[in-house]
C-alpha cells in the first residue's frame, strides 16, 4: 500500500466504511439539529435554564440504560441495534417537524421527544464502540479508531455551522433534511455485516448486567484508562465556561465564541489525521498520560489568557491532547476485553464518558460560583495535572506500557465457539481452578 493510502488502510475494508458513513450522517445530522431545537426553546421561553433541560432530558434516560444496552449489544447483533436505534432517531426528527409545522408552543413535546433521543443514545454509545473490532482485521483497529474520530470531530465542527445556515431558512428545513440524512444512514447501516453468531444466552439478571463494573475493576489497565478521563475531563472542564469567557475576559462577541468552541474540535481533527498516518505504537503508557498532561496545561494556559490568539492556541492544543488520550484509551479498553462482554464493558465505559462531560460542565459552574471565573478554569487544569500524577503512581502497569496488546492478545480472549476466556476461566473458577485474575 502506498503511504499516501496508508493512513486510511482501515477504509479498505467495505462494512466498517459502511458503519463510518451511517454514523457520520447521524451525528452531523444530530448536530444540526440541536441549533434548531435550542434556538426555538429559548425563542419559546427566554430561559436559559430551559436550555439546560434539554440537555438534561436526553442524560437521564442515558444514564439509566446505558448499562441495559451494554448487556444487549452482548447478545444481538449490533447492526440491528443501530439500525433500530437511528430509526428511532428518524422517528424524532419527524416528530419535531410535525411539531414546527403545527406552531409549537409549549416545550414540555420537545423534551419528550429528547428524552426519546436520550434512550437511542444509551444504546448507540456501547454499540458503537463495541462494533469496529468486528469490522476491521486487529491490525487496522488503531487505524479505525483515527478515522472515525475524525468523522466524528468534523461532523462536531461542520454541524452547527451548517445547522445555523439552514436554520435562515426556517426550523422546519433543519428538520427536513436532519430526517433525511438519518434515513440515509439507517439504509446504510442494514448492509454492514458484523460476523454475528448468536451465542448461548444469558439470563438477563443483576449480575450478568453489572459483568462489565466486575471486569473493569479486575483489570489495572482498563480502570486505570477510563477513570483517569473521567477525572481530567471533569476537573478541566474549562469548554463549558467559553461563553462567559468570550463575553467577559476575552470581549470578542459571539462570533468569536463561535471560534473558540470550533478550536479544540479542529485540534482533536487534526490530531486524529495525524494519528491516522503515524500512528502510536511505542511508549504507550506516556503518549496517555502526556495527552493528559497537555489537556491540563492548555486548561491552565487558557484560564490565565486575555489574549484572543493565545486562547485559540490553548483551546486547539486542548483538543489535541484530548484526542491523543481518547484514541490510546479506546485502543487499550477493546483490545483488553472479551468479546462476549465487549458491549457491557463499552456500556461502562460510555458511563464514565457521560458522567466526566455532564458532571464536568456541573463543576465548572459550580466553581465559578466559589472561586470566580479564572480562578475556577486555573484550577481545573491544575486538578487536571494532579490526577495525572496520581494516576501514573496508582497505576504503573499504565504508565510503563511499552505496545500496545498483541492483535495474538485480542484473539486470545475468545474462547472455542466465540465464547469467551473471560467467562471460561470464571466456570472454572468455581470448580476450585483459576479466578479472574488469570482470565486472559
């Protein structure tokens, strides 16, 4: 393969482009589709606080599923899941037409309707990540993971941009042409083949479903990766204050609010570009950590800036940081787990991810209150540093980690007929043999 191909060797393989298509469809359409839906509550209300309720509405149902959706993306073909879950997603979007064309009025529909979203989330977030190590060979899998971050960060920078031109010409062509992306996407995502071969159900109880929590408490390397975002994103928080930054420290208007919410996006893009061609394969454990490290840096940069460049500068070098953590964090997570418990295991992993960015934008507000602006963002990235260090002292099997696990490793833990050795070693954990501390 030539090296101006080989950044993007994992596109060769049709069912993961497939997937990158449908999902990149979703979320530019989902992200066009939030300009409309916050410009006409707060049209209708002139809360802010309402504002916040739509956020709000879409996490509960999230955060009360999302381990349900893990154990089902365990048992079913994820596919089918998706493509359940963007029909839903359809179903939303008409509904919000629906409700524009006949003159809304109330918002209690529009948070029903996010609500709803809210629950195709929990299941789209676990499947999601579950789903590539079906798709790609284990050598393309880093490869994979570049590609459809970047999807993901352009859909994130492009969406409310593209979302805010088409909204000149009224909500109910936002939600037009968000029902008919989400279309596209549905049909796209029913041609993918995943490989699937049911295996022997198990019953659905508290503890099959809590499986993931057990695993990633046994698992040094997992546990360490997922709680150490968890803790950096919520303590550098520092993206959820940006319009109190633009309005009073940085004086720049929305117009370079809008420039600065676009930065950290356009450095996790082009990181992930970066990573797509180059990727990381030696010194894995402090790539991570130093992907962290910069996050907080930049945080602290970035609280201490009155000037608009220097902000910009910190904002994409906060992204960048962002992503290299989150590229190495997914790599390690999947390739560490089971088959038979990936969706659960990606369901827990979504928790930590949901919980960082919604409790992460709380402890922001909340520190401003306390502390005031700046001294609440400076504190952030310093919070951000200490974690880091802490992190690399609790977990050294993180932080000494030359390579990452052998694609041989990833075979290794399926077990004869797709099972899993995670579960086997279990069964024979009962019988007197070895218990999870062994199950690779």
């Amino acid at each position: 393969m030539s090296d101006s191909l080989k950044g993007f060797s994992a596109l060769r393989h049709r069912n993961f482009a497939l997937f990158l298509g449908s999902r990149f469809l979703v979320q530019i359409a989902l992200q066009i589709q939030s300009v409309a839906v916050g410009w006409q509550v707060y049209a209708i209300t002139g809360e802010a606080l309402d504002l916040g309720l739509v956020g709000l509405a879409q996490f509960l149902p999230f955060a009360a599923l999302v381990l349900v959706a893990g154990q089902v993306a365990d048992h079913h073909d994820k596919r089918w899941i998706l493509a359940v879950c963007f029909a839903v997603d359809l179903l939303c979007a008409l509904a919000l037409l629906a409700f524009t064309l006949f003159g809304l009025r109330e918002i209690w529909p529009v948070l029903a309707v996010m609500a709803v979203f809210g629950v195709a989330r929990a299941f789209v977030m676990p499947t999601t990540q579950a789903i590539v190590m079906s798709l790609v060979p284990a050598e393309d899998f880093g490869n994979a993971v570049a590609i459809s971050s970047s999807a993901f960060h352009v859909a994130v920078i492009g969406g409310p941009t593209v979302g805010g031109l088409l909204y000149l010409a009224g909500p109910e062509t936002v939600y037009t042409v968000v029902a008919g992306l989400i279309a596209l996407a549905t049909v796209s995502i029913a041609f993918v083949h995943t490989g699937f071969q049911r295996r022997q159900r198990e019953p659905a109880t508290w503890h099959t479903l809590l499986e993931g929590l057990r695993f990633v408490r046994s698992r040094p390397v997992v546990l360490g990766a997922i709680s150490l975002d968890l803790f950096a994103v919520l303590f550098g928080g520092a993206t959820a204050l940006l319009p109190a930054y633009a309005n009073d420290v940085l004086h720049v208007g929305p117009t370079g609010l809008g420039i600065l919410r676009t930065a950290p996006g356009v450095g996790a893009a082009l990181t992930a570009v970066a990573l797509a061609h180059a990727p990381i394969t030696r010194r894995v454990g402090h790539w991570m950590f130093g992907g962290v490290a910069v996050f907080g840096a930049a945080t602290i940069v970035f609280g201490l800036s009155t000037n608009f460049a220097v902000s910009l500068v910190a904002l994409f070098l906060l992204g960048a940081g962002d992503m290299v953590s989150m590229y190495i964090r997914h790599i390690l997570v999947q390739f560490e787990t089971p088959d038979a418990i990936r969706g659960r295991v990606s369901a827990v992993n979504s928790v930590f991810i949901g919980a960082s960015n919604e409790l992460g934008e709380f402890e922001s507000g909340a520190s401003v209150v306390l502390l005031g602006l700046v001294p609440a963002v400076v504190f952030g990235g310093v919070a951000t540093l200490v974690v880091t260090a802490a992190w690399m002292y609790l977990f050294p099997v993180l932080r000494t980690m030359d390579r990452f696990p052998h694609a041989a490793s990833a075979s290794a833990l399926r077990g004869p007929a797709g099972g899993s050795q995670w579960r086997y070693t279990k069964r024979k954990g009962r019988r007197g043999g070895p218990k999870r501390r062994g199950a690779r």
